[in-house]
C-alpha cells in the first residue's frame, strides 16, 4: 500500500532524524578513500577512511538547521559547510566519498559523482550534509 505522507508528518519525521544526530552521541562525518559504490548494508569497517595529513572527522554536535519546507511535500536539513584542505607534503588521498557514524555504525554513505584529489596543491573543497524527505543526494560538495 502507498503511504502518502503530509507535509506535518513530514516536518516531524525529518525533526525526529535532525535531533537524533546530535543525541546523546553526536554523528560523525568522515571522507572515505577506497574506490567502491556503498550500499545500505556497508558496514563502517568497509570503509577505508582519509589519512591524509591534516584530515580530521568532524562530529555533527547540533550543527544542522531546523527542518525547512522547500516546498509542498519537500523539507530539508542542511548542516554548516565542513572545509577539507589538501596536505601541504605528501602523502595525500582520492577522497571518492563520504560516510556517517554514529556510535561506530555506519548510518549513511554517499559516493561523491567525481572523485576528489586531495594532495599537495590541489584546491580544497567543501561539504555539506543534507537531510531530505526527498531521494536526494546526502551531500552537497563545492
């Protein structure tokens, strides 16, 4: 059976989903570097993540925005734009996607449409993460 969701269930279930990421242990968003297509049963150990010097995780610590209506039957979550600088000396990384942990689980992936070269000089480049009630893409990358 269709389930057609309105426009509050939709707004409570995204709040639901925004809240859960900050408690009680943050989620934590990391690049990965291997060159494979996650699906919902990847597990976080699957997942070989960056090493490059100067990469850091970063914990989602209530950094996403409150649910918004982009537009009949469409909300979305976004959090702050997370800056990844190349390494200013070798060894540096193909960053081909992102992924989501929370309590050491893998919760969410997403592979990026072109890989992401992050050694010395090359540009930096930013994400975001976006929360949909659409099968949008889980992240944004600038």
């Amino acid at each position: 059976m269709l389930k057609i969701f309105h426009d509050a269930e939709l707004e409570a279930a995204l709040t639901w989903l925004v809240d859960r990421w900050s408690a009680p242990t943050p989620a934590v968003l990391r690049l990965f570097r291997n060159d494979f297509q996650p699906s919902p049963a990847t597990l976080a150990g699957s997942f070989l993540e960056a090493n490059f010097v100067g990469y850091n995780p970063v914990l989602l610590t209530d950094q996403l925005t409150v649910p918004a209506k982009v537009q009949d039957g469409f909300w979305e979550s976004l959090s702050d734009l997370y800056a990844f600088t190349p390494p200013a000396a070798p060894p540096g990384n193909i960053i081909y996607g992102a992924y989501l942990t929370l309590d050491g689980v893998a919760v969410a992936s997403a592979r990026f449409d072109q890989p992401i070269t992050m050694n010395p000089g090359f540009p930096p480049f930013r994400i975001r993460l976006r929360v949909s009630s659409k099968s949008e893409s889980l992240f944004q990358v600038e």
